[in-house]
C-alpha cells in the first residue's frame, strides 16, 4: 500500500502532534508534583524540627537550621531529579491518610539554652499501658536492599524524640485563627504559626504516666518489591531524652557562639550537599568558609535562644 503525498503529509502531521502532546503531558505531570512538594514545604512551621537532629552529624541540622531562616521560603522541589521527586510525592501522599485517631501531632518542646524544637509525629495510640508512636518511610528496595529487618538509626531516633517531646508535653495548645493544636512542654505567649497570642486557648495535655512506649516504623518498599513492613522496638525514653537534650544544647551554644558543632561524614550528606564544601574548609582551618555557604551566617538573629 503507498500513501499519497497528502496522507504522507498527514501522517507526519499526526506524529508531530503526538510528540507535542507528549512533552505537555509529562511537563504537567513533572509541574504537578513540583507544585505539590513545593506547597508543603510552604506549610512547615519555620524553626527547628525534629527532623535536623536525627543524623549523627549536629553541624548538618545547625546549617538547615540556619539555611532555613536565612531563606525566606525558598523552596527546592524543581532541583530534584524525576526520581526523587516521584519517590518523595508517593511518600507525602501516604502521609495524608491516617492510620490512628491521633494523626500528624503537632509538638513543641524548649530547654533552657536550646532553641525550641517542632515535631509532627505520624501517628500514635495511647492505651491504659503503654503508647505506640508510628511513623511512615517509603524505601527504595532493591536486589540487595530489601526491606529492613531494624529500623535504620535516623529513623529510629526521630520516633525516640517524638517521644520525649510527647511525654514532657504539659499543655496542649489551639490557636482558633490557625484552626491549629499542638501539645507543648510550656505555655506559649502566641501562637507559633501566626504570632497572634489572643487566638490562642491553652488546656491540659493528656499525662503519659505510668505508660511504657514503643516506636514502630511502617517501611513501604517502592523500588523493586512494593510491599510494607513494620518494625517495632521499645523506648527508652530517659536515654532518649538525655539525647535530645544534649543536642539541643549544643546547637544553643552554636547559635551564641557562632562557631558549628562538629560534623561527621556519610552517606547523609548528600541530603545536604549545599554544606559539604563549606563544612570541609571549615575543618581545615579556612578563614573563608562562610563564603560557601548558600546563605549568610553573620546575618543570624535568633529568638529562640534564652
Ligand atoms: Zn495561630
């Protein structure tokens, strides 16, 4: 069968519209996900959150700190390589949905000389007993990374200081202009997401005495095997505690001094790749460190210190 010139012509016409379609479809799809990420990245209480203190390296929590108030919104969504981005979105979308009655529980917690610290845990139960903190990772499972069998070290002390943050809580705080609450370990002069201290009703937090907690995080492989698997473990709550603490400590003395903690070296750095150099010259002594960081240090003015 030949064509005539009209159908070749036609037919060149079709695949060239196919190709537009494509790239609109899937520049929507990258947009979609970049927009979603972005949004709630907008929703985070500016601050210190838990989240910085779980790496065995302070100096790299002290940096995002910093970064994060130097940086006015700044959002990093559209940096991410497609596969970040999908692995991230499915992430955030299972976090959505609720598993216990206490769903994304929003804390507070301050120490003298530490900067005050947020903290939303996933879920939790609180039976006569005991209290269960649950916490949601998607993995990227491959041939030789299945699912674990233990909770990764960083994961493991996010849901340990969650609980710490939980059972120090003495208030539980609502802001009726946010149509926010969350617990806190002291009574707030405002509110912590929009300063206004008259929309703010404060009660009593629920007492977690005389209760043992476990931790469990929900690991959903999204790699190669997409299954899920929970992997509990028991808290030590004072150990934790002395833990939290002592970081928090170090990062007040870091803000007052302004000399960073120290850091440690590893995998984890790549999730903070902006602070590598600068962290490297520092350790060797270099007067200029500070002129590769993405945001300028001196400029820091903090409140939350006392
Ligand atoms: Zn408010």
């Amino acid at each position: 069968m030949t064509l005539t010139e009209d159908q070749k012509a036609q037919k060149e016409a079709d695949k060239q519209t196919l190709q537009d379609i494509k790239k609109y479809g899937e520049a929507r799809f990258i947009t979609m996900m970049v927009n979603y990420m972005d949004s709630s990245v907008k929703t985070r209480r500016k601050g210190l959150h838990v989240s910085n203190l779980v790496y065995p390296s302070l100096r790299k929590g002290y940096f995002e700190y910093l970064d994060q108030l130097n940086n006015n919104g700044r959002t990093n969504s559209a940096g991410m390589t497609e596969e970040s981005l999908i692995t991230l979105f499915m992430g955030q979308k299972f976090h959505e949905e609720s598993l216990t009655p206490n769903h994304e529980l929003g804390m507070e917690y301050k120490i003298i000389g530490g900067p005050l610290v947020y903290g939303t845990l996933d879920d939790m139960i609180m039976t006569r007993s005991r209290i269960v903190i649950f916490d949601k990772k998607t993995m990227k499972t491959t041939r030789t990374h299945p699912l674990p069998d233990y909770p990764n070290e960083h994961h493991r002390t996010q849901i340990e200081y969650y609980s710490v943050m939980l059972k120090a809580a003495k208030f539980i705080v609502s802001c009726k202009d946010c149509n926010k609450s969350w617990l806190s370990n002291f009574k707030p002069e405002a509110c912590s997401w929009c300063n206004k201290p008259e929309a703010l009703s404060i009660g009593e937090a629920p007492s977690c005495e005389g209760r043992d907690f476990f931790g469990e995080v929900i690991y959903i492989g999204v790699g190669l095997t997409r299954k899920s698997k929970g992997v509990p473990f028991k808290i030590d709550v004072n150990k934790a505690e002395m833990s939290l603490n002592e970081k928090l400590i170090a990062i007040g003395k870091a803000l007052e001094t302004g000399i960073p903690p120290s850091a440690e070296y590893g995998w984890w750095d790549d999730y903070a790749s902006e602070f590598y150099i600068a962290s490297r010259l520092l350790d060797a002594g270099e007067a200029n460190w500070r002129d590769y960081l993405p945001f300028d240090p001196t400029k820091q003015v903090d409140s939350n210190v006392r």
